[in-house]
C-alpha cells in the first residue's frame, strides 16, 4: 500500500469497546466547575461573581488577544470563583456553578435559518461569540484560524480521522448528524471560498463513511475521501499531505500550501452557532478502555467532574492502572478525578492493570532507528532524547525539537522502552524559555 506520509504506526485501535453501543445521555452532575482556561492563547476573566444567578449559555467569562469565551453549562448560581486542578495538570481560575436543574437557557445569540447573507466577519464573530475552538484536542481558536486562512486556503480539509487508539466520539458524531457536519462545512466555505471541499476518513470508520455517503448523495462541493488507517494520520500536516500531496514545511501551517484543517466537531459546532444560535456547552465524550464498566459515548456539559463522569460509565473496575484525558498516544495521565472535561475533551480512557504489562526500565539505546523510521515529522528522537537528557539548547534547536508533534510514535516503536516524549517535551520547553 502506497505511503500518504512518511512514518506512522499501527497500533490495535481498540475502538470496538464504545463504538458499539449506543451514544448515551447522562444526568446532570449537581456542580459544574468551569475552567477560564479551555483554549490555546489567554484565559478568559470571569464576567460573574460569587452569588450571581445564571443560565445555561451564558457567557461566563471573556478577555482580550488570543482568546474565547466560555458559557455557562447549566442554569444556577456562581458559588465560587477559584483555582481548581486542570486535565493539563495544573491549577488554573475555575468559575463553579450550582445546577439549579431548570435549564434556563440565555437566548442573547442569534439563530440564522439563511446565513447566506451574513458577512464573512460576520460569521467569525458568530464563531468567537460561541466559544468554539478546534474540538479535536488542539483548542486554537476557530474564528482566528478562518480569518487568518481568508483568500489564502484552496483546499479545506474536514477532520474526521481520529486515529488515536479507543477514541470514538467523531465517529459516532457522524453516524448521528451528518447533516450538521456537512452544513457547518459549507458555512466556512462561505467565508474561506475555497477551490476543493475534503472531508477525509480513515477506512476503519465504515458505518460513518456510509453516512456521510448518503448524505453526500446530491452534494457536489463537499468530496468524500476515505484514507488508509494509519497513526497519525488525523495530524493536521499529515492529513494535508494525505489529501493534496503537498508537504508542510517545518515551522510553518498548512496555510502556507494552501489548506485549512478543521475538526469535524468543530463543522458541527459551527452549525449550531450559526443556525441553531448555541454556544458550546456541551460535548460527547468516549469513555473506554479495559478499567471501565461500560465503554462506551456520552454527552456531557462541559464543566462535568472526570470522576462523575466515568460513574455514568458504570465505574471503574478494581484493577485501574491509569486515567487519561484523551487518548493513549498523546493524552494526559490525571494524578485525581477532580479535573474537568473542557471543550477539548474527546476521551477519557481508564486502562487496567493488564494494559501496563511488566514493569520495564529505560534501557540503553541500540541505536537501531526504529523511532527515525516511525517520526511522521522525519525527525531524529534518539538524539533529541540525548540532547534533551543533557539540556544542551543548541543542539535541540538544530535537530528541529520544535518540529516534533509528540504523537508518541517514536515511543511506541522503541525496543529499548526509552521515555522520548517525555524528553523531547521538556527539551522543547526549554527552547521556549530561551525564545
């Protein structure tokens, strides 16, 4: 089979465990914690205070540069406004509200059965105002990624691979709403014009491709391209190069040859701010993995507590080895259940103890190069590992470390069970402190 891209793995992807069942709605946790801190760039400050009334889409918090609203996931009031543990480990500025379980819902946003006169900034503010950022995990902010693509982009890629291992929730989001995907699509062609229109999936995804066929079937703008199963190849440069053969240079984004890549999430998303007039409070999330009662999809509101949320799965099983936010190639491991899901949040993956296997030790590299033949970035991980071990800045800055995506493919390859992600993580840390 021809290559689309250099490198990549093929890890046992696990997804059978939620995508056979049914996507489930859950009761409404009692609290919602509300991060100010849900997207890349600066967090938001808080527009309430202690003891305020609010509802469900309110916007909650705002600020300036880089940066989108968040809402309000319930009605309730504001009973704290404090620092709570994130899913990316740290303590970040949490707006808590108590469910008073009536759903008042904020109606200040507008819904547009005809969008086609709206300006195209317009339509961006309308993006902003919704608080939609990419759903697939990256967070950027999605108004900012359309305006900066404008008269730029000649091929826009719609996301639907979601290759990591276990995680489901675009899947079955195309099996269910096609049609919303599909619309939000055509709302950012409206504002990008671009020549060629892909929503591209991996062939593992067979129930959804055939949804997404049948709703394609009079639609002659929107090109259904169903890609080889391959980690990583939801990445957004190895996706453009899939799609269009064109690959990215480092340091640059897609952009640059021409593309723009959006989530298929975030598409649907941008339908329901667009037409529908919501803000982003709610998300479906995959609970999976070997530690869990009942694998399987829920909608969630956002501000939902990791540990209320896997208690909907059922629960976990005695012999939990590890809880992640995400998936298990590039997810963060949770040191307690109290972090939150957030805009991003696609997975929560619970492994058992089974999944960690024999305790193994770093052992010495044996320079075979299996990582350098998986790098999808055509890196060199063993020597960004010893450069990075050694915190020697020049070398890493000429190796290219910041290229690295950290998809965890040189890990998964490497014999010696070396930890490079974790390495390369810290070597790119401190090229960003010397910046």
């Amino acid at each position: 089979m021809k290559r689309l891209f250099f490198g990549g793995v093929h890890p046992a992807d696990k997804k059978e465990l939620s995508a056979s069942v049914e996507v489930k709605m859950t009761k409404e946790p009692k609290q919602v914690t509300i991060p100010m801190t849900q997207h890349i760039g600066a967090p938001c400050e808080p527009l309430v205070a202690v003891g305020d009334t609010v509802k469900k889409g309110q916007k909650i918090g705002d600020g300036k540069g880089l940066c989108v609203p968040v809402h309000a996931s319930v009605s309730g009031t504001v009973v704290a406004i404090e620092k709570r543990r994130h899913i990316n480990g740290t303590d970040e500025l949490c707006v808590i509200i108590e469910n008073d379980y009536k759903d008042t819902e904020d109606t200040s946003m507008i819904a547009y059965d005809d969008y086609s006169n709206l300006s195209d900034d317009q339509i961006i503010e309308i993006i902003r105002e919704a608080g939609i950022v990419g759903m697939g995990g990256a967070t950027f902010a999605t108004n900012v990624k359309a305006a900066t693509s404008m008269e730029r982009v000649k091929t826009l890629i719609a996301n639907a691979c979601e290759c990591e291992p276990y995680i489901t929730s675009d899947d079955m989001l195309l099996r269910m709403y096609p049609e919303r995907v599909l619309e939000g699509m055509r709302i950012i062609c409206q504002v990008l014009d671009p020549e060629r229109v892909v929503l591209a999936i991996e062939d593992n995804k067979k129930e959804a491709i055939a949804a997404l066929k049948k709703a394609l079937v009079n639609e002659k703008k929107i090109e259904l391209v169903v890609l080889p199963t391959r980690y990583p190849q939801g990445a957004e440069k190895q996706l453009v190069q899939a799609v269009t053969g064109s690959e990215i240079p480092g340091g640059e984004l897609p952009k640059s040859v021409g593309a723009a890549v959006f989530n298929v999430a975030t598409f649907a998303y941008t339908y329901g701010a667009v037409c529908l007039g919501r803000p982003v409070t709610r998300r479906m999330v995959t609970i999976s993995g070997e530690a869990v009662n009942n694998p399987g999809n829920y909608w969630f509101r956002i501000g939902t507590s990791f540990e209320y949320a896997v208690e909907q799965a059922g629960g976990l099983k005695d012999n939990v080895w590890k809880v992640i936010a995400g998936g298990p190639m590039m997810g963060l491991a949770q040191q307690d259940l109290s972090a939150c899901t957030i805009k991003g949040t696609s997975s929560i993956l619970c492994l058992s103890e089974e999944q960690n296997g024999e305790a193994q030790e770093e052992n010495p590299c044996i320079r075979c190069g299996a990582c350098v033949k998986a790098c999808p970035m055509k890196l060199q991980p063993l020597y960004l590992h010893a450069y990075g071990k050694k915190g020697n800045v020049d070398e890493l800055k000429r190796l290219n470390v910041m290229d690295c995506i950290e998809c965890g493919c040189c890990s998964y390859t490497c014999p010696a069970k070396l930890h490079l992600v974790e390495t390369i993580r810290e070597g790119k840390k401190r090229v960003k402190e010397e910046m």
